[in-house]
C-alpha cells in the first residue's frame, strides 16, 4: 500500500500521546508541519489524526472533496452529554444537512443586513454597561454576543444578565466546556465502559455532569421556543431564525434543534474574538492611536459610527481582520472526519480519521513576522483594504463550502458593530497599580476549542470626557 503522510514517530498503543502539548497543541502541530510539512500524520490510543498546515490544502480537501471531508469525529461523548444533535457536532447526512438549509435562509450573505438595527442597539447597549462597570468588561462582552444570538435565534430581547434565557444558556455553555474536553473524548474511547458507570458510583463526577448537561439541554430547547411562540401567539412572531422556519412551514422540531446549537455555535466564538480585541489594543497602544486618528477624521469628534461608514474606516476593518490572524479563537477550526478513505497526493488517508486545519499554524506562518500585530498587512500603500483581505480572514471561519460557519456574515457585522461604538468612546489601556505603575499584560490563552485570553486587568478612558 501506499504510505501515511509524514509524522512524528510513534510509541505502541499510545501512538504520540506525549508528544502533544495538551494545552496549547496548535503549537505541538505549528512545529511538526515545519518538520513534515502541510500534511502531517499522526495517532493515539488508535486514533488516526490528519493535521492540515496550508490553507490551499485545507480547500483542497475540504472544498473539493467535501464529501469525504465534511464529517464531525463519532464520539459517544455527544450522545451522553445530549447535544449529539446539534448542528456543530452532527454527523454528515440528512439531519445535518437539513439544518443548514434551515440556518441559511436566516445567515446568507444577502439577509444578514436586516440585523444590523439590532447589532447597533446592541452594541449601544454594550457601551453603557462598560461605561457603567468597566471592570466587569468580560461580562459585558459575553452579554453582548449572548443577547445577540437569543434575539437572531427566537425574536427575543434580552434586558441584562438577569434574564432567565439567558442565564440558562450560560450554565448550559459551562456545563458543556467543563465537560467535553478532547482528553475525556480520548478517555472515552479508549475505556468506552465509563459511560456505563451508574450514577450512585462513587466518584461517579463524569455521569453526574452528563445528566445535568442532558437536563440542560432538555430544558434550553424547550423554553425559549415556547416562550417566543407563545409571544407570537399575543403580539405577531418577531423576525427571527425561528420565525422564519415557522413561516416556510418547515417542522417544528428541525427548529427546536437547530435554534439550541445556534447559541452554542454564535455566543462564545464572538465575545472571545473581542475579548482578543482588547487585548490586542491594550498591547498595542500605538494601533489604537491609529484607529481613533482615523475615526476622527472621517466622522469628526465624538459621533459614534453606523454601518454607512463602514467603508470610509478602512484602518477599523483591518484591525479586525488582524486580531483574527494574531490569535483565531478557534486555532484549530472544529475537527472534521473522513467518512471513506482518500488518496491525497500519493499518500493514503483512512476512513475515519480526525481531521484537524490547523488555523493558528497558517495565520503565523503564511505571514512575515507573525507575532506582531500589525493592520497594515491587509492594506495596501494608500491605505486601503487589499482586495484579497477578506477572502484570507475566511479561514478563522473554517473550511469546506457546505461546513464552514454558516453565521460567518452575521459575526462579521456583530463584531464590527461592537468594535466600531465602543472603540469611538473608549481608550483601553494597562491598569494601574496602588503605587501608579502600569500592570504588565501578558497574552494568556486559556485552553479549549474556543481560546479565551485569560481575564486580564484594564483601564477604560472615556475618549471624550477624559474620566
Ligand atoms: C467570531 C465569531 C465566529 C467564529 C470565529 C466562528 C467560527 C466557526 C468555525 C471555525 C466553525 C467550524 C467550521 C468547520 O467545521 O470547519 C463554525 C461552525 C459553526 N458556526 Fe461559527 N463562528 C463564529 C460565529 C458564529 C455565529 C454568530 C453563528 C450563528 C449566528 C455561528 C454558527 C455556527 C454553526 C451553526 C456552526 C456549525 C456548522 C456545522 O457544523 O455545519 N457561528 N464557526
């Protein structure tokens, strides 16, 4: 037969189990796709793993043969945790597919303008809470995006941290990042007779979480769907994902499904990438000069900006483009799985192999000098936005036509919006300590499928009064 694409050695059983730096293994498959190059191979415990370095390979495999490459990795983890339904976990076929053509009449690049109203009151909404308690600005964030994707998802509009959705929805999205890890999926496959341990088991911890995450979900995709319907039976369906399913006659249960995974999907994806953004401002003071310069100059001072200025802030558009290749907040996209095996230049890819598009790894080294953060590389010497920029921040958004994200357009807006009104209000820098001294910020991701800065300290400014 043919070989496996390059990879490190592997020990017995274990394959390259410890090899791989749990925590941040985007780093482990940056330095093996120096070593082997864009496609490396490797195992554990039995497990085969493709990891993809290049993105013109990733749309070589994803794009055009999506058939073999548009699978999610089979893991009873999904089933015991009840979410093995839900659109990013399903497994390629009919159900999947019926839920992204549900997801699209509601996300296409041609209907998402209709929510910029709501990605503005929201954003509004989002300043005079940081203007209010700007410590809490992690919270604010995860408010912001939670809101959106519960007001996109069921028409409804969410007042504070308070509101029982939402609250609902956080301690669904906790349970659930607490417990599918990828070392338990791992565990899981190696001993399958875990899931199996009653409940009454000492130590039992793993069955517990599952149960709570089931009832969890159980009651996320019942609540909010009866709320808005019932809301629709008094005063008219809002315009909504949900309404739109309703209104094409499509069944009531696709919907229910469909509309839990959305939040899952948009909430946490989104208020990382602008927790990443401030971040970014924090270590980069002299960016965040340019982005006020130009915000000032073309609206003057003190007017917040709408999306009919868009185009006129091309500096702003690239500051967003540049926090998504300086840190993805999903490094290593979502895992795909073969669903037969392939032959890819020469080398064999077995059926049922994880396939992993290591995202970090192409946005550091299709780049000269990857760790600085720099805006200018997707402007050209006038200033204006390369033609190709949008096109390269496509990959944060994962790969192949019918699986990349479908809310791809909708987060585009959203987290313009955001960035766009606080960013006009606010300077974010380094907080002091008691003596007046700077606290030093030091980029720490948490780890995950979704990378989180681990909470940092910041002074907020308000730009126009100085306080
Ligand atoms: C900055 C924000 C976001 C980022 C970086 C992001 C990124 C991603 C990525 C990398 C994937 C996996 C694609 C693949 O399999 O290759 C994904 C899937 C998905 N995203 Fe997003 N996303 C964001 C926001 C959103 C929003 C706002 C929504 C909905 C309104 C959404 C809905 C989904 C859904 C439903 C999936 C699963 C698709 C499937 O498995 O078929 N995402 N996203």
């Amino acid at each position: 037969g043919l070989p496996y694409p390059p990879g490190p050695k592997r020990l017995p059983v274990v394959g390259n189990a410890f090899n791989i730096d749990f925590k941040e293994p985007y780093l482990t498959y940056t330095e093996w796709g120096k070593i082997y190059g864009d496609l490396v191979y490797s195992r554990i415990f039995g497990q085969d793993f493709l990891i993809v370095n290049s993105e013109n390979t990733a749309r070589l495999l994803a794009d055009q043969r999506s058939s073999i490459y548009s699978d999610r990795p089979h893991s009873p983890i999904y089933r015991l945790f009840g979410i093995h339904h839900m659109t990013p976990g399903l497994q390629y076929g009919t159900e999947w597919k019926t839920q992204r053509k549900l997801l699209h009449l509601s996300l296409r690049n041609d209907v998402v303008d209709r929510y910029r109203d709501m990605h503005l009151r929201s954003a509004h909404r989002l300043l005079e809470n940081i203007q209010r308690d700007g410590k809490n600005f992690y919270e604010h964030f995860d408010l912001y995006t939670g809101a959106l994707a519960l007001e996109f998802t069921y028409g409804r509009r969410i007042e504070g941290k308070d509101d029982p959705i939402i609250s609902l929805a956080n301690r669904l999205a906790d349970v659930m990042s607490k417990g599918i890890t990828g070392e338990r999926i791992g565990l899981l496959r190696a001993l399958p007779m875990l899931k199996y341990v009653p409940l009454w088991f000492p130590g039992a911890t793993f069955q517990h979480e599952a149960q709570q995450c089931r009832d969890l979900v159980a009651a996320f995709s019942e609540l909010p769907f009866a709320v808005a319907k019932k809301q629709a039976e008094t005063s008219g369906l809002q315009p909504s994902f949900v309404s739109d399913i309703l209104t094409h006659g499509e069944e009531e249960s696709a919907a229910k499904v469909t509309a839990t995974g959305v939040y899952l999907a948009a909430a946490e994806s989104s208020s990382a990438t602008l927790k990443i953004l401030i971040l970014a401002m924090i270590l980069n003071p002299g960016v965040q000069d340019e982005v006020h310069a130009e915000l000032d100059a073309v609206l003057g001072k003190a007017v917040t900006p709408t999306f009919k200025d868009r185009e006129r802030l091309p500096y702003l558009q690239a500051v967003l483009y540049e926090v998504m290749r300086w840190h993805p907040a999903f490094p290593l996209g979502v895992p795909h799985f073969t669903t037969t095996s392939d032959v890819f230049e020469g080398y064999y890819i077995p059926k049922g192999t994880v396939v992993i598009f290591n995202t970090w790894g192409m946005s550091n080294c299709e780049y000269s000098d990857p760790e600085r953060f720099d805006p200018t590389r997707h402007l050209d010497v006038d200033g204006k936005l390369k033609p190709e920029a949008k096109q390269n921040s496509s990959k944060y958004f994962g790969f192949g036509r019918s699986r990349a994200c479908p809310g791809r357009f909708f987060a585009d807006d959203a987290l313009w919006a955001a960035a766009a009104v606080i960013m006009s209000a606010f300077r974010f820098e380094q907080a002091k300590d008691p003596l007046g001294n700077d606290i030093e910020v030091v980029p720490v991701f948490r780890p995950g499928v979704i990378s989180h800065p681990a909470p940092f300290q910041c002074s907020i400014v308000d730009r126009f009064t100085g306080s």
